[in-house]
C-alpha cells in the first residue's frame, strides 16, 4: 500500500492503465461497496485485471474489480468481480457518457484509495495506443533517466 499526499492511501494501482491508454481527462468516484469488501480493500485485496467502467442508464459502473472475500467475514459475499456502481455528479456523467461516444475512447480505473476514510476510485477517459506510441513512450522515459543520472553523476563528480 503506497501513501500519498493530500490525505490519500492508495491501495492498489492500474499500473497497465497509463501505458494502455493515452489519457484524456480524470475523475475521482466514490464505490459502492458491499459488506466486508471495505475492509478487504484495507487490507489491499483488490486488482484491476481487466477492470473498465461503462455509463449505463445514466449511470456510471465499474466492471471487472476483483476484491477477495474478507477472510474473518462471516457472511459468505457474492461475486467478487461483481458491477459496482460508481458515484459522480450527474454533469460528470454525462460528460463521460459524450466523451466516451467517440471511437476508440475508454473508461478506465486508474487507482484505488481512501481519502478521508471513504474508499474512492480514480478514473480516467483514456484513447487506446498504437503499439509504436508505447515503444515511442518506453523510449522518451529511459532517455529522461538516463539524463536525470548524468546529471546527478555530474553533481557528485562536482563536489
């Protein structure tokens, strides 16, 4: 479980999310949840395989999350890759709904986290990536390491 700032824990991240997609725009949603899947999302029981959300009705719902059963529950929970419905305001919705009526656009999830004690979901309108725009990106990252290492052999070599 990484910490960041602002009074957010993450739980788990959508590490594919950013190399699958390009993306567009970001939207923090509130979950519903169900029972002990809370605390098995504390626990950080949860993974985004093949996670995405769809507007539906005029809702927003997010399809394929897997959070494990709570071992100490002792209710037996239901599908742990159930639909879960999403919470945004109706315009953010909509404005999901338009933009993802475009060819080749996308929800996806890109993390998990508390803020405050309330488990939210960070979602994005993400456009899928050409395979020479991932190679472009893996390119353009190790370039920028290679330059923030040089920079810092230079600063040591200084001193």
């Amino acid at each position: 479980m990484a910490q960041s700032s602002g009074g957010r824990r993450i739980v788990t991240r959508n590490r594919k999310a950013r190399h699958e997609y390009e993306i567009l725009e970001q939207y923090e949603a509130g979950i519903v949840l169900r029972g002990a899947e809370v605390k098995s999302l504390r626990q950080g029981d949860a993974s985004f395989t093949d996670a995405f959300a769809r507007v539906k009705d005029g809702e927003l719902w997010l399809y394929n999350l897997h959070i494990s059963p709570y071992e100490q529950a002792s209710a037996d929970e239901a599908d742990p890759t159930r639909p879960r419905k999403l919470l945004l305001h109706k315009h953010q919705i909509e404005k999901v709904a338009r933009e993802t009526e475009q060819k080749g656009r996308t929800v996806v999830p890109l993390d998990i986290h508390f803020s405050h004690g309330v488990a939210k979901v960070q979602i994005a309108v993400g456009k899928g990536k050409k395979l020479h725009d991932k190679r472009d990106d893996l390119k353009r990252r190790a370039q920028e390491r290679d330059a923030e290492r040089a920079v810092e052999r230079a600063k040591n070599e200084y001193r």
